[in-house]
C-alpha cells in the first residue's frame, strides 16, 4: 500500500513516514499541496495524510480535490480539536482525523481501518444477503437466478451494498454514479431505485433498500 503524507513540518513528515514504513508502507511525501499535486501526475496513493494548517492551499481544500478527482481516501492531522475543522474536513470528504500531538499507534490503527474499508467497498465481488454482486461481470445473482442490470442501476447496488446498513446521502449518490457536473433532479435517482427495487424483487432477493427521508437511502438485509 502506498501512502502519501502533506506537511509543512519536516519532522512530523518524518515522524509519520518512519511509522508508515516500519509497518510496510510506501511512503511518499510533500510539504505543501503544490508538490502533492505534482506527485498526483506520476503516482496515486492508495491513501493521503494531510495536515489542515499548511501555506498556500490548506489541507480541506487539498481533501476536496483528493476525494473529487482522484476519489482517495484522506486522514487528516489536525493541531486543533475545534469542531468547526472536524466539520469541514469530513465535509470536504475526508474519512477521518487525528489531532496533534498524537500516538503513533493510534495514527496507524486509524489509517489501517480507513484502508480496511476502501478494500470492501471496492472489491469485484460483493455478497450481501443471499445477492451476490459481480463488478467484473456487472452481474447480479440469487441461487440460479442471474441478471446483467444496466449500469446505473447496477452501480447504484453496488454502492449501497458496500456500505450495508449504513446511510449513504442523496447527494453522496448523485455525485459518484452521476458526477459532479450532473445537472438532473431528484426524479432521475428516484426512478432508478424504483426500478432497482423492483428488479431485487423479481430475483427473490432478501434485501431491501430503505429510504431515509430527505437524508439517503441504506440496504438492509430483511428479516425472516
């Protein structure tokens, strides 16, 4: 696993990196975001420990530009505990933070965990419930029963079915099964778990979506 880590402090650039290293890691660094961006061009991170207080673009806009283009998993370091950054890092997309002057062990455990859950979420089979998801094969599957959906709809369960029980936001779905720049309204992803639903139905499927009221949408195993 390679793991990219952005500070401006030298020493906790090399702190971190000695940890990341003896645990296995690749390490590659930057000291602003400038240079991670340069990184960027020749090599992406399997995950980004950046810190928040840096010159130039600080660490939540580098977190957005992470999570948006490059869909990587970021950590962030932050000196403060202050709500308000905790807030607008995950709300840029970060997974996680960790507050200076933190434990070396508790940094590792954190990024193992964040890596942990990016492996599930997009490995090539998925099974939840008696539903079996292929991503190589965008097919879906209940005991013999077997069908290739179209993309969207497929995308969209296998999104869902990476994080069972957990809620994933409307805006969340828009923006990785549309993309940003989509321009469409509420009706098109409407449509489509309708007709998701109804195709989980016809394969005999023992899960089932649940909508969460002007939040998202979570899939569920059903109850027997």
């Amino acid at each position: 696993m390679n793991v990219m880590v952005v500070d401006d402090d030298k020493n906790i650039v090399q702190l971190v990196s000695i940890h990341l290293a003896r645990e296995g890691y690749r390490v590659l660094h930057a000291y602003n975001a400038a240079e991670a961006l340069d990184l960027l061009e020749k090599e992406v991170p399997d995950l980004a420990i950046l810190d928040v207080m840096m010159p130039g673009m600080d660490g939540i806009e580098l977190t957005r530009i992470l999570h948006q283009n490059y869909s990587i998993p970021v950590l962030l370091l932050t000196a403060r505990g202050e709500l308000e950054d905790k807030t607008k890092g995950f709300l840029a997309g970060s997974e996680d933070y960790v507050v200076k002057p933190f434990e070396p062990k508790e940094l590792l455990f954190r990024i193992a965990v964040i890596l942990r859950r990016f492996e599930k979420e997009y490995q090539s089979i998925i099974q939840i419930g008696n539903v079996i998801i292929n991503r190589k094969l965008f097919e879906v599957s209940t005991g013999d029963r077997a069908i290739v959906m179209p993309l969207k709809e497929f995308e969209l369960l296998a999104l869902l079915a990476s994080r069972p029980n957990h809620v994933v936001e409307r805006s969340t779905i828009m923006e990785q099964i549309w993309g940003l720049d989509y321009e469409g309204d509420d009706y098109t992803l409407n449509t489509h778990m309708t007709r998701l639903r109804d195709r989980l139905s016809q394969l005999g499927a023992d899960i089932e979506i649940c909508t969460t009221r002007g939040v998202g949408y979570k899939l569920e195993v059903r109850n027997s």
